[in-house]
C-alpha cells in the first residue's frame, strides 16, 4: 500500500514538472510572438519612411540608404527567427528566400563596378553607345553619333576603363583610394579636402604602366595618318562611367584643349586625378555612387579649331511642351558658353514654322582661341563681328536638324555641345540628357481649408499624399469590390490588402480606420493613390454615390468638386534624378510591393515571396495562425491555471503568461482579470442573462437526439472538458467548450493599430444540418455587422479583423462575448429562416446599435 501511495506522488510530482514546463514554453512562444509583432513594426515604419523618401519632398544621401537597408534586413531576419521560435521550425525556408532578396538588394546598394577586359586603347570608330561600361559615357555616346548617325564627330580614340584599372594596380592604389573614399565623412568638407589633394599629390607622382603609354602613343600615330594634320592638336577630355547619362557630372571632371601630342600621356594623368577635386568627390557621394563606381575613361579627339561654338538644346528647358529648339552661340571656342564667361547670342527655331529665325544678339568684345604652341587664349573679337551674328541661317538649319537627329534617335530632348571650324564645318563634340522642368505647382501652395465649401470631413492620417475626385464608393462587403467603377472614390470602415484590385482604377481612398505603416497603406503609396486614413467617420459621413474632393495633403475631404483643389498638382523634384534616388527606387522594388496578398491563395507560401514586405506578411499571418493553435496542440490540462468564478456556466481555467492576472491567487474573479482583451471579453459573458433557449419545437429536440446519438464517444467526452484561456497583459486565446459547440477566440489589443487583431474559430453541434447551418449564419451576419472577414467551410467557420484601434477591438470583443451566451444551444430552436433572421435582428438592435 505503502509502495502504491509513493507511486502515485511520483506521477503526481512528474505532471506539476511537466506542467511548469508547458507554462515555460507556452510564455517562451508567446515571448517570440511579441518580439515578432515588434520587428514587424519596426520593418513596417522603415518601409513607410523610405516610401516618404521617394515622395521626392525630402532628400538623403547614401548612408540613409545603407542604414535603413541594414537595419530593415536585421529585422526582417529577426521576423524570421521568431517565426521559426514559435512554429518549431515550421518555416526554415523563408531563410533562403531571404537570403537572395537580401544579396539582390546588396548588389543594387554596392554593385561593385566590375570594369570589363578590353584593350586599353580604342578608337573612336570602334565605340558604340552600349560600351558605356568600356569608354564612359561621353565618348561611347560620340561613337554612336557618329556610328549610327552619321554625324560630323571629331576624331579620337578612347584610353578605356581597363587602362584606368591597369593604372591604379600598377601604382598599387586601388585598395587605398576605395578604403580612404568608403571613410569620408561627407559632411566634412574639410577633411575631403584634404583627402583630395593627398590623392592628387600620389597621382602626380604614380607611373602609366609602359603597354598603356605604348598603346597610346600608337593611338596618337594612327590619329596623326588619319587626320592629317600637323601638328596634332587634341582634346584630352574626361569619360566617367555615368557621365553624360541620367547625371551628368556637368563641369565636375578635367577637359584641355589644344593639347600638343607629346603632352597627352601627362594631360591623361591630370584627368584621372580629377577624379579626387573635392567637389567631385561630395558629387559622387552626395549622388550616392560607391567608391568603387569612381571609374574614369578618357577621350583624346583632333582639336577644332573654332571660329563659333557653343550648345543647343533640342527643347526648351522651362517649357519642353513647346516645339522651340535653343542655340546659344560665341565666336570661337564655346567653352565661354559653358562656363557662363560671355553673354552669347541666342536663336530660337520653330520645329513647325519655316523661315528666319528669332535672334538675340551679343556685344561679344573678347573670345577663346587655340594658341600656336598649344593650350587656349583670350583675344579679342574683331570689330566687325562683335554685334554680328556667328552664324548663318543655313547654319543654324542644319544645327536644328542635327538637333532633331540626336532627339529623336534618343528618345528624350538633349544638350549639345558643338563647333564650328575655320572652314565652316560643323561639328558635334558632347550630347547628353536635357534635364527639364515642368510648369508645376507645389503641395505647400494648397490652400489648407476652403471654408465657403462644405467640408465632409478634416482629420485622419495621409497615408499616400495627393488630390483626387470621383463618386464616393462606399464598401459594405468585399465582394462589391468586383464592381468597383473607374474613378471612383473608395471609402471604407477599416483598412485591408484586398484593395489592391481596384488602386489602379480609384482616384483616392478613404478610410475609417488604419494606419500608415500598414500593407494597404505602402499599396495606396506605391500605387500613387492619394489616401486618408484613421478618419474616425468617413463611411457615416460620405453617402455612397455623392461626388466628394480628396484633399489627401491637408487631410480635407469636402462635398462636390472644388475646382480650386484639382488644379494643383505635385511639384517633380529634380532630386528624382539623381542616382541616389533611382538607387533608392530598385532597391524599394525588392523591399516594398506587395505580391501575397491572400492567406487562402496557393500561393501565399515561402517560395512565392519575392520582396522583404511578402515575408512580413507571410510571417505575421502564420505567426497569428500559430498562436490561435497554441492551446489545442499541448496537452493544456497539465500546465498550472487557475479556475475561472464569474458567475457563468462555463467551466473556464485561466493560465497566465505575465500580466495577465493578479498574482498568488488560486480561483479568479473578475476583478481578478488584468488581461485587456479577456477582462472585456468576459464583461460581454457576464451582462447577458444565461438563460434557457427559446422554446425548440419537437423536431428539433428529436434532431438534436439524433445527431448526438450519432456523435463518436471519443468526440463526445471532449463536449464535457474544461475550457482554458491563455492570457497575458495584452493578449487572450480562449478555447471554449459549451455543450456541443467547440470555439475560440485569439486577441491581441495593444497601443500599435498593426498588432491588433481579433481571431475566431466555431464548429457547432447537436442539432441536425440545416438547424447548425442556421447558427453559423447568425454568427456570420453578426460578424460581418462589427467588420470580421467570415469564411464558412461545411458547419466550421474562420473569422478574423486586424488592425483596428485598441478601443474598437475591446468593443468588439464585449459583443463577441455577449454573443457566446447569446447563441449557446440555439440552433435548437432556429427552426427556421425566419426565426433565424429574428434572432439576428434581435442581437444587432440590442447589443451593436445601443
């Protein structure tokens, strides 16, 4: 007896320790969870940022770039990590998903300018417009010209890439000069400079490997037999890599003229050390290029001798709508046009209009030449020319087709640069991109409140900035999404991904709820949808149907069109330009849209994610559905809990996570109950009366006999278990077992709108098919009334609302607690559809629209 007594201590004794250990990894889950739920922010209001970035109103520079990516793929691991804490494992293959997004992004932020083999010298005949990467890109933009075109191009040949790569490795200076660059502070002009003129000192002391200076000096012959011309006078200009792309590096790099040739192989050196002019550097770093895309190509062209030059633009700068090309005109060289040292002559051309064109003339009294013995000079304009123009109309006609030529051939306007040589011949020296400024209206110049309009609404949050008009639809069912019209206004109780389908047709969104770091939000700003969140009363305010003006800047919605809101537009930024931007831009591609939107799609699973904003959403929604399972996949009854007295008919048992309830008490009342969403959730338990069903006719209390006599006895002996809530501060699971009916109910309700949801599992009983199937349907139209998404399988139903404020979940969770002791056994009377819809009447009246 004795031995019997011992035996069942040990057991008694094995189950309190296998007890507090489920508690131990129940509150290590829930741990992850949370620690989940922050890092999901914390990449959620990266995102909005960089997003706030790119809206081109701010600018930023490469290390905001850089840290933001850092810290966005240190959380988005982090989400990873705590997915897999909380799952067992379950989802290892985001890691690899992860990692190639993660090396794309790296690749776009540090690409590692990977400079090609080619032959160190090449001439300009042999260079085409994609060899950018080979020659720069001004001179591989000269070779196409003269390739494709057929324009007149001076002769020359490029000291490539390679050359500049095989300089530095010979001088043992790339390692030095990449590292020096990578610590700069660039807000330390001083210390650029300083930077500077050591590199300059090293690259005027450094040695041109003697293939490259034979390579040269072979280049110089074949020019020399050529052009024919003797002596060789050339220009020794700079190449970069971008130069004279999307950024221009306008004026940044060394150019001489009139270079004799046997000082090329010096003027070559002074190019590349131009590299390290501190202007240049804060350029590059400003722009946002690496240390490594610090890549020089130099161009080496038979001097023109100019009697006129200067630049043409093939639009108009401050009005590229109109059809007017822009020459700009000096006697001699056109360097004084670029540098701004002379007032030129300027000839306006009509693309449309033949004849004689506008002309603005000069009083030039000093011009640049090329000097005997090399090098340039000032001299003066003689008498006879300095009001005359230096052009001819035939001149500027083919000017103004060369200028029609290269526009059309690149397909945007361009800058040209060009000279005319003592012979008259035309030619063109540089072509590039023509930055334009559209007639455009700031944000700022809005005007914050039209009173004499009638203003629907004035607050909320501006989740994707802008102005928009159309018809107000206002959503009380998803499924009216498919009729959603062109142009409309969506208008919406709360926030959700679903709304992606109709951003490309609506002219704004407003919403009741939500909040600006949430998916729909980075939707409605990637989409360019001007959008108003946490409005509070938009679909009680807008009618459906009502024409309305979305002030998305001064979060104004007004009543019918407001002509003096729709005339303002965004002012383009020339910041959207730079490099930086666009490396912000691809890099946002991998990070921000949004490609799994649907938990039920076969495709919301790891292999489908393609940016960091899927693994967040496919992260945050299995890391819900995980803890909704947590309570039904331990053997709950062995971890330590306390019973539930408030005084219902529900045996409830409560285990407690932290902060959940008070300490060191072995029975809980409500007073008891510091857990948010259970203390509300019980509150809505305990107003209701618990009383018996209305009177079931004897077919359905026959039914009822029925179906449970043909409930399997394993099935049967779980209606009579315990039901346990699994609590903290903050969050609830409640497995809840009346009767024949198996629910639960998960909420989280904290002070951040993305943590806070509520999910709701039920599976009825005890009453035939058609009597179950009514009760699901009260439930589901009940639901639907407080905003729950609801999906019905069979007699199971899955309900779930996110992102909702925490008094609005706590409202919601007091009438999902009231509905408990509402619909407990009442399938048994639900006799029919009517009674049904009584039934549901009943409840809305009295306990939503009090």
């Amino acid at each position: 007896m004795l031995n019997i007594i011992r035996l069942l201590k040990g057991k008694e004794v094995r189950s309190k320790d296998r007890g507090q250990e489920l508690k131990l990894t129940l509150k290590a889950r829930y741990s992850k969870f949370l620690d989940l739920l922050e890092q999901n922010n914390t990449v959620l209001m990266l995102m909005a940022d960089m997003e706030e970035k790119l809206s081109s109103e701010y600018l930023f520079d490469r290390q905001y770039v850089k840290a933001t990516v850092a810290a966005m793929s240190t959380g988005v691991l982090g989400i990873i990590d705590s997915l897999n804490e909380i799952s067992h494992g379950k989802y290892k293959e985001l890691y690899a998903r992860y990692d190639i997004i993660n090396k794309k992004i790296e690749k776009m932020l540090s690409p590692g300018k990977e400079i090609p083999v080619s032959d160190l010298v090449i001439p300009l005949g042999s260079i085409s417009g994609d060899m950018t990467d080979i020659a720069g890109g001004k001179i591989a933009h000269l070779g196409e010209i003269k390739s494709d075109l057929g324009l007149p191009v001076p002769e020359g040949f490029s000291i490539t890439a390679y050359a500049f790569k095989r300089f530095l490795e010979h001088n043992i200076l790339a390692e030095k000069v990449n590292a020096r660059l990578h610590q700069l502070d660039i807000g330390n002009m001083e210390e650029i400079s300083r930077f500077c003129r050591e590199m300059q000192d090293v690259m005027a002391g450094a040695e041109i490997p003697s293939d490259l200076n034979e390579a040269i000096r072979t280049a110089i012959e074949i020019l020399k037999a050529t052009t024919r011309i003797s002596p060789l006078m050339v220009s020794v200009r700079s190449s970069a890599n971008y130069e004279d792309g999307d950024v221009s590096f306008a004026g940044q790099y060394a150019t001489f003229l009139n270079v004799p040739d046997e000082l090329i192989a010096l003027k070559y050196k002074e190019v590349l050390a131009s590299i390290f002019r501190p202007r240049v550097v804060f350029y590059y770093k400003t722009k946002g290029f690496s240390e490594t895309e610090m890549v020089m190509s130099v161009g080496v062209m038979s001097m023109i001798d100019a009697k006129a030059g200067g630049v043409l633009y093939t639009r108009d700068p401050n009005d590229p709508d109109s059809d007017r090309i822009i020459i700009n005109a000096v006697w001699g060289l056109g360097k004084t046009v670029v540098n701004g040292a002379e007032p030129p002559q300027s000839y306006l051309v009509s693309r449309q209009k033949k004849g004689i064109p506008e002309k603005k003339l000069s009083d030039q009294r000093t011009m640049l030449v090329c000097s005997a013995g090399g090098g340039i000079e000032e001299a003066p304009v003689p008498e006879g020319n300095r009001n005359a123009p230096c052009l001819s109309d035939d001149q500027i006609t083919t000017l103004s087709e060369h200028a029609v030529a290269l526009e059309t051939h690149y397909g945007r306007p361009q800058d040209v640069e060009w000279a005319i040589d003592q012979n008259e011949h035309i030619y063109i020296l540089q072509s590039r991109p023509l930055k334009t400024l559209k007639t455009l209206v700031p944000f700022i110049t809005i005007p914050r409140r039209l009173e004499q309009y009638n203003i629907l609404m004035d607050r909320g949050l501006i989740a994707s900035k802008g102005i928009g008009y159309g018809r107000a639809f206002v959503l009380r069912d998803r499924a009216d999404l498919k009729s959603f019209p062109e142009g409309w206004v969506l208008v919406a109780a709360n926030m959700a991904v679903d709304f992606v389908v109709v951003m490309d047709k609506a002219a704004a969104i407003v919403i009741d709820t939500g909040s600006i770091t949430c998916h729909m939000a980075s939707l409605a700003r990637e989409y360019e949808v001007p959008t108003i969140v946490d409005t509070g009363t938009a679909t009680s305010n807008i009618k459906h149907g009502q024409d309305i003006t979305v002030d998305a800047v001064n979060c104004n919605v007004y009543e019918g069109r407001v002509e003096e809101i729709l005339k303002f537009t965004v002012q383009t930024s020339s910041f959207r330009d730079t490099h930086i931007f666009k490396t912000l831009e691809r890099i946002f591609k991998r990070i921000s849209p949004l490609n799994l939107v649907s938990p039920e799609a076969e495709t919301f699973s790891p292999e489908h994610c393609r940016t960091f904003h899927d693994i967040t959403r496919f992260s945050h929604e299995k890391a819900m559905s995980e803890m909704f399972s947590i309570g039904t996949e331990h053997d709950i009854d062995e971890c330590p809990a306390v019973q539930l007295k408030a005084g219902i008919p529900v045996d409830a048992h409560l285990i407690d996570l932290g902060g959940g309830l008070r300490e060191n008490i072995t029975k809980a009342t409500p007073e008891d109950i510091l857990s948010i969403p259970f203390s509300v959730f019980l509150k809505g338990m305990k107003v209701m009366r618990w009383p018996e069903p209305r009177p079931a006719d004897v077919k359905g209390f026959l039914g009822m006999i029925a179906q449970t006599a043909s409930i399997p006895e394993g099935e049967l002996r779980e209606t009579a278990g315990h039901s346990y809530a699994i609590l903290s501060e903050n969050y609830m699971n409640f497995s809840i077992k009346l009767g024949y009916h198996f629910s639960m109910v998960e909420a989280f309700a904290g002070e951040n709108i993305n943590d806070n949801y509520i999910k709701f599992y039920f599976k009825g009983g005890g009453a035939t098919t058609d009597r179950r199937m009514r009760r699901l349907r009260l439930i589901t139209e009940i639901l639907k009334t407080i905003d729950f998404t609801v999906d019905v399988r069979g007699d199971v139903m899955d309900a779930v609302l996110q992102k909702f404020k925490r008094s609005d979940i706590e409202q919601r969770l007091e009438i999902m607690g009231k509905l408990t002791a509402y619909t407990k056994q009442l399938d048994m009377a639900m006799y029919n559809d009517a009674v049904t819809d009584l039934f549901i009447e009943d409840f809305i009246r009295d306990h939503i629209k009090q």
